[in-house]
C-alpha cells in the first residue's frame, strides 16, 4: 500500500508530517532492516540489531551503521554533499538512511528511509512498514532544518518587508540560503549497498546487468532473424525472376527493422561494457584489501605494479573481446542451421564441424602461448621496477658491468616467444575465416556432381557458408582479446577468491567496548598464554608458548637479538597476523568476539622502517589518515600540535604549505629520523589503548629521541617499545 505524504510550502515541514514517515532515532536498527529487505538486498528481516550507543553523532552512528548492517548482508557508506545539491543527490542516492536533527527546539532526531528516488516523486518506508510517496523538496527541507533555522531567520525581516505572497517568501529563502550557504557540507547520509564479498551475480543483478545481457542477446538476434528473412525474400525473388514492388518494400522494411535492432544490440553492448568493468574492478579492488599479509609478503612491487595492469585488462579488453565472441557464437549457430537445410547439408555440417574444431585447438593453443609471454612480461617487468627501486643502491654498491646482466637473455626470450605468438596469430586470423571458403566451396562438389540440386537448396548453401565466413572473422577478431583477458584473469584468481570473504566486521561486543571509557589503570589489557606463530604449516615456530600480560599505564621495553621474534610479536599482539596457537585477549576478549576493526583500533602498532610507508599526499593526511579523513578543524589543530610536540615544528616551518605541503615519493622529501616521528604521530592520533613502537626511535639523536619519547609516554595510555639491546 502507497500513501502520498503531503508536502508543506513552509520551508520547515510540520512536524506531524514528518513523523508520519519518518523512524524516531531509538528505532533507527528496526528502520535498517527494514529498508535493507524492502530494497531487495537482504533475503530476510534480521533479528537481534543492538541499540545505538548514546550520546549520538556523526562517527558513532557511523561506526554503529557499520556494525548493524553487517547481519543484514549489506555496507553502509557515508554520504557527503554540499547544501546547494542536496536535492540532486536525493533523486539519486537511494536506498539510504538520512539522519534529520531536531526541527524544532527540544523536539527529537528522526531517520528516514529512503528507499526510491525519483525526479519528481521520493518513496520512503514510514514506521508503520507503509510506502509514502514524498516530494524532494519536502525531504530536502526537513534534512537541512537545523541550517536553515541557524541562518534563515535573518532573512525573515527582509523578506516580510516585501510585497510577496507566503509561497514566494519560501521560494525566494530557499534560493537567497542555496547562494550563501551552497558550498556549506551537508553529513548524515549513508547509501545502502550490498556487502561487497556477495556473489557476483547478486552484484550485478543489482546493478540490473542480467536484464541488459538478457536485451543485447535478444536484439543481435533479432538483428540477425530479419537479414536472414531478409536474405530468403530477395533470394526467392531472384530465383522465379519476379522482383515485384511489393517485395522491394518488404526487404526494405526487413533491413531497417535489422538496423534499428544493431543499433539497439550496440548501445546496450556499451552499458554492458561499462557496467561489467565497474563491477570487476570494485570486485578485484575489495578482494586485494582482503589479502592476508602472509598472502603478498614474498611478491615485489613489480608484480604487484603488474597486477594493476590486469586488472585493466580484464575490465576493458574482456568485455570487448567478450561480446565479439558471443556475437559470432551466435552467427555460428545460425550458420550451422543454414548449412544443415541447404543442398548437400549432411556433408556441409560435418565439414563445418571438423573445421570448428581446427579452430577451438589453435584458439587454445593461442592461450597457452599467451600465458607464457604472459609471465615472461610480468617477470621482466618485476625485474625492470626492482632494479628502478633500488638503483641508489646499485649505483653505489654495484659494479657498474654487472647492471646488465642477464637482461640480454631474458629479452631474447621473451623476443622468441613474442615471434611464436604473432606466427600463430597471423595463422589464426588469415587461415581460420578465408580457408573455410575453401573448404565450403569443396564440401559443394560432391553436390554439384550429383543429381542436380534445387537453386533454393544451393543458395542456402552458399548463404550458410557466407554466415559462417563472417561469423569466423568476428571470431578471430575478438579472439586475441578474450584470451589476453583470460590469461590476466589467472593472475587475478587470488583476488577474486579473497573477494568472497566476509568483511572483518566489528561485533556487538566490540561496538561497546569501541564506544565505551578507557581501562582503569592497572587494568588488564593485553593477555597471552600459549601464544606461538610459524609461517607456514609445517615450518619451524619463530614463537611457542609465550605468556604475556600488559596492563594499563604499563610502560614496557622488550629487548632482543635479531631475528628472536620481537615484530613477529608486535604484530600477534596488534592483530595484523593471527596467532597458530594459544590464546590472546584484550580486556577480556578475543579477536574473534570483538573483531579484527575493533581490535586494530584499540592495539596500533608502529611497524619497522622497512614496512611503514609515507604515501603521496598532504603530511595531513598520513598523520591522520588512521583517525578519520576528512578531518575536522580540531583534528588539524591536535594534529599539527602532536607534530611539534614530536620536534617536527622545524620541518612545519620549512615547508611552505606547512600541513597541507605534498609528501612521498613525488612530494617534499622527508629524512628517515622524520619519517619515523610521521609514523609515530599517526599512530598517537589514533587514540588507541595500547601502542607499540618497534625500533622507531633509532633513527633520532639522542635530544631529539629524548623530546619524542617524553611526549609518547605522557599520551599513550600504555605503552611497548620494542629495542635492540
């Protein structure tokens, strides 16, 4: 059942309007579950959605959305426009969740469920499970009611001053506002999307591409039904020599009903394309966040700088190459039916199929080729960024004969089984689509030998045969596209596994201990009994049984040999590797029971040099790119204030853009004792409970070392610094 809400002319709604459609913020999980099954993306009404942690604002509902949407098999993603496009993003964002603050003083928060967007017309799902149909503008003005009564009133004497009805007042307001406050950022939204490690056919039916592949095949086929038709009438007009009017304009209608079905086949082939791309790269993007640690830590940058370039591959060159390819399956099968019917059908189709089969074993052997140079590509290019990596290193280390070697052989290589690939190629494309012609006229001899055949039978013959030239050479063209698609697919196959794991969502228990007050002091934090780590199943331990116990306002110095396991240590108790066995709890709970987001919050670690990184950005950003981005002011202020506390205020003062100058690789170079104070003062604006340093103070002089490590023990709550003795 639909109810039309009616939509106020005031530029605040009543309030009894909005509560008819409209969830009270208590009630904001039951509005959730709801608006995830009413949406299609959840199978059921979950059960069971804890209750939003008080007092409420953006980051807790925020961290609660993403905790509570977790049993409903979706993602909830925050928002952000600005007040000038507020009504454009609304006829475009559903499903959604919008949060709307108090309209009137003392009045409550509400949430509304947005659950289809439109142009003219908004449905959302009221609290009586009801549809209402809302206009744009009357949602738009109860979402920004806070703004409009912070800055609206001073336009209020202005406006009563002219001559203006009630309904051009509020016009002339909302527009006067969308001028002044149009850049002004607008929060609380969050999109509804289903949760990314879903299988690909549930994405992409969202994204309604089964409906459009459904539209492609079925108009490339209609396409194809008339010019056959097409060819069948003039066909039977040139064979009685009787080319009447009538038929003249039947062919003609036939072609340009043809036309407009490949025009059609065209444009969806294009959504098709752009539809399947997107949907691969987020695919593969989410599963390279869901690799392990132990997954990628014996590839190089090469390799992964290669399976960038697959990635790009697969979403443009599959999908070219992929249609072309269904295209001619297509053509192929409606050549077979010709040739089956025509003169001589028995013995066309036979050598049709044998010549099919010639084609599947070269096409097949063109991949095995491929996968070949494939590798000896991604190897040299491996090879090529690791000697550009490290050229300083070559430079001052190396014998300058010794840059080269081996590269003479691997190019030679790679140049042989280039040669074997483009012999083949030349073989497929020249060979496969003109050597049927021949073939096909030799399959007709026997006929023409024989009992003389019917003219309708023989040109159905030669109008099969034809069918089939064109079909092949659609073939041989999409072909090498598909394969290169193919052959990158395999280099993918790890992320598109890892993409079907569940994201580590944080649990109910982790949610509160999240929102909850820090430890008292000489609280436990960390406990350990029995902790033990190997890399590989059965390799050797590089920990067993290892007790720890670490509580709160504990200042702790672990000490050790290279190679003990000091950071295989660091990295067990900040929960960036999990343990193979014994047990690890913090406060109380395991990793499991609060989840891998909530612990890594509560436990930051400072990695070594050799594995922390400073990316191309602003220094704002990789200080603060652990505690929230975008940041707020104050975020930039305590920000800049834990730069100087750490003795980077010289750096600050140096760089002309100060917080906001370029970093990384392409940026303002940084020393290695700052680089070391960047990773720690990331670190320190995550506010965790816990904080281990591993070796982070050996690049710093002594009174530098002695300024950084005074201001880390006065605001880490507890604190691991990992040393060599």
């Amino acid at each position: 059942m639909k109810l039309k809400a009616k939509a106020s002319h005031g530029l605040f709604p009543s309030s009894v309007e909005l509560e008819a459609w409209s969830w009270p913020l208590s009630e904001i999980g039951e509005a959730l579950v709801e608006l995830a099954y009413r949406s299609g993306l959840s199978t059921e009404r979950v059960a069971g959605i804890p209750p939003m942690p008080q007092p409420v604002d953006e980051e807790t509902m925020t961290q609660w959305l993403h905790l509570a949407s977790s049993p409903c098999e979706v993602e909830m993603e925050p928002v952000e426009t600005t007040y000038g496009e507020v009504e454009n993003m609304l006829q475009s964002v559903a499903p959604a969740l919008l949060y709307v603050p108090e309209i009137e003083e003392g009045g409550e928060a509400r949430v509304v469920a947005l659950l289809r967007s439109g142009r003219w017309r908004l449905r959302v799902i009221g609290p009586d499970r009801l549809i209402y149909r809302v206009a744009p503008v009357a949602l738009r003005d109860a979402w920004c009611a806070a703004v409009d009564r912070e800055y609206g009133p001073a336009l209020a004497d202005l406006l009563q001053a002219v001559d203006l009805s009630e309904r051009r007042q509020v016009q002339a307001r909302r527009a006067i506002l969308g001028v002044q406050l149009g850049g002004m950022p607008m929060r609380g939204c969050w999109m509804m999307r289903r949760a990314p490690h879903a299988a690909l056919l549930q994405q992409s039916q969202e994204t309604r591409l089964p409906g459009l592949g459904l539209v492609f095949i079925a108009s490339h086929s209609a396409a194809l039904l008339f010019t056959l038709i097409g060819w069948r009438l003039m066909g039977h007009a040139a064979i009685h020599e009787r080319f009447v009017p009538g038929w003249l304009w039947g062919w003609a209608l036939l072609v340009l009903t043809a036309m407009v079905f490949q025009a059609l086949a065209a444009l969806t082939q294009g959504w098709l394309a752009i539809g399947v791309g997107s949907l691969l790269k987020r695919r593969l993007l989410f599963g390279s966040l869901q690799l392990q640690p132990e997954e990628i830590r014996h590839q190089g940058i090469g390799q992964f700088l290669g399976r960038i370039l697959e990635i790009e591959t697969v979403s443009q060159v599959a999908a070219a190459g992929g249609f072309g390819v269904l295209l001619s399956g297509l053509q192929l099968l409606a050549a077979l039916g010709l040739l089956s019917l025509g003169a001589g059908g028995g013995i066309l189709a036979s050598a049709f199929g044998i010549w099919s089969v010639v084609v599947g074993l070269l096409l097949w052997r063109d991949l095995k080729l491929h996968e070949i140079w494939a590798q000896m590509y991604r190897d040299m290019t491996n090879d090529l960024v690791e000697r550009m990596v490290g050229h300083r290193t070559r430079l001052a280390q190396e014998a300058s004969e010794h840059w080269h070697d081996d590269e003479d052989a691997l190019l030679s290589q790679y140049l042989d089984q280039t040669a074997r690939v483009d012999r083949l190629q030349v073989l497929i494309q020249a060979v496969l689509p003109h050597g049927w012609l021949v073939v096909g006229l030799i399959g007709l001899i026997p006929v023409m030998l024989g009992p003389p055949p019917s003219l309708v039978g023989l040109a159905i013959s030669l109008g099969g045969i034809m069918l089939a030239n064109q079909a092949l050479t659609q073939l041989v063209a999409g072909a090498p596209s598909l394969v290169m698609a193919v052959v990158a697919w395999k280099q993918l196959q790890p992320l598109h596994e890892a993409a079907k794991r569940p994201m580590e969502a944080t649990t109910v228990e982790g949610g509160q201990l999240a929102a909850g007050l820090r430890a008292e002091p000489g609280e436990a934090i960390i406990r350990a009994r029995g902790l033990s780590f190997r890399y590989r199943e059965q390799g050797r331990y590089v920990l067993q049984d290892c007790h720890v116990d670490i509580r709160s306002g504990d200042r702790l110095l672990l000490e050790g040999g290279s190679g003990g396991g000091k950071s295989t240590l660091a990295a067990l108790l900040s929960g960036l590797r999990q343990s193979s066995g014994g047990i690890l709890l913090f406060r109380g709970y395991d990793r499991m029971t609060l989840g891998g987001a909530t612990w890594r919050r509560q436990v930051v670690s400072v990695p070594q040099f050799h594995e922390n990184h400073v990316f191309t950005g602003t220094l704002a950003f990789n200080v603060l790119m652990g505690r929230r981005w975008p940041p707020d002011i104050e975020d930039m202020i305590e920000a800049e204030a834990v730069c100087r506390q750490l003795g980077l205020g010289d750096l600050l003062e140096r760089m002309p853009a100060g917080m906001q100058q370029m970093v990384g690789e392409s940026g303002w170079r940084l020393s290695h004792g700052e680089r070391s104070r960047i990773f720690i003062a990331r670190a320190l604006l995550q506010g965790a409970e816990l904080m281990i340093l591993d070796e982070s103070f050996a690049a710093l002089d002594p009174a530098t070392l002695e300024q950084a490590l005074n201001y880390v023990f006065e605001r880490s709550p507890t604190l691991l610094v990992i040393a060599h003795p």
